[in-house]
C-alpha cells in the first residue's frame, strides 16, 4: 500500500511538473508578448507625441495667421469707413489731405501686413504709391479733387484687400477646422 501511495504521489507530481512547465511556457510567451505590445505602445506614443507636437505648430501658425488677419481687417475697415466718411469733406476742400494723411499710417501697415502674408501682390507698390501721393499735399499745389479721385482710388483698392483678407480668413479657418477634425478622429 506504501508502494502504492508513493507511486501515485510520484504520478501526481510528475502531472503538476507538466502542468508547470506548460503554464511556466504560457507565462514565458505572455511575457513576450507584453514586452512587444510595451514596444509598441512605445513607437505609438512616440508616433502620437510627435503629431501633437505638429498639431500645436500647425494650429501656433494658424493662431499667428488668424490674429494678423483679424488686426489687418479691422485696421483696413476702420481705414475705409473713416475715409468713405470724410469724402465730403474732401471735395473742394483744403482738408482733403489731411483726412487722407490721417490714415495713412493704418493703410499703410494694413497694405504691409498683406504683403507679409503673401495676400496681396503689389502691397509694397501699394504703399509707395500712397505715399506719393501723400508727399504731394496741397501745399505743392495739387488741387484737392485729385485728393478725392485719389482717395477713391485707395478706398476701392482698400475694399479689394479686404475682400482678399476676408476670404483667406475664412479659407484658413477651413483649413483649420478640416485639420483639427481629421486630426481628432486619427
């Protein structure tokens, strides 16, 4: 009966020595498999850490964008409506220079930011010619309906950079919200 007994410990054990060893081989290949998903996991965050990092410099661009846009249309809609106002003023008037001169200083940085931007082709001709003309005055004898078929002259030019700073406005808001959707579903 000891003989027995013993032989069927011995069995047993031989069992669970074979149980060991397969769950011992489970635990060696779960291991690997961990340290590949951990390599993995790395690559992906090192994937994902370096798309964000894009993401912020692309929306630090667009934010820059976005901001010298909205200034330069304000500036330029402040710029034409004070000058639409002050055309009567202008007609017949000695004042018509001075109301131009007024703001030529907010054209031209609005002309200037344009041409920063690369919206507008001309904006530094644009702004020589303002100042030209500027330069003249009624002091030099140019007669003021000069200053007024002038200042039309900028007003429309004025009007057509804004349109333009308008629409890339909202083309680069597009393209923004297109970028952060697309980006936001990967």
């Amino acid at each position: 009966n000891k003989q027995y007994a013993i032989e069927k410990f011995i069995e047993q054990e031989n069992v669970l020595e074979g149980k060991i060893a397969k769950k011992s081989a489970t635990q060696a290949k779960l291991d690997s498999e961990i340290s590949d998903h951990n390599i993995e996991k790395a690559s992906l965050e090192g994937i994902a850490e370096t798309k964000q990092e894009t993401r912020d410099t692309e929306y630090a661009a667009y934010h820059t964008h976005d901001e010298l846009l909205t200034k330069a249309i304000g500036a330029l809609g402040n710029a034409i409506e004070s000058l639409q106002a002050s055309k009567k003023d202008m007609k017949d008037s000695k004042d018509g220079y001075t109301l131009l001169s007024k703001h030529a200083e907010l054209i031209k940085s609005s002309l200037l930011v344009a041409d920063s931007l690369k919206l507008s082709t001309g904006g530094v001709q644009l702004v020589k010619t303002l100042e030209s003309l500027l330069q003249g005055g009624p002091e030099a004898g140019a007669n003021n309906h000069a200053y007024s078929y002038h200042s039309n002259e900028i007003v429309a030019t004025l009007e057509a950079l804004l349109k333009n700073f308008k629409e890339q406005k909202v083309s680069a808001d597009n393209s923004e919200r297109q970028t952060r959707d697309r980006k936001s579903v990967v």
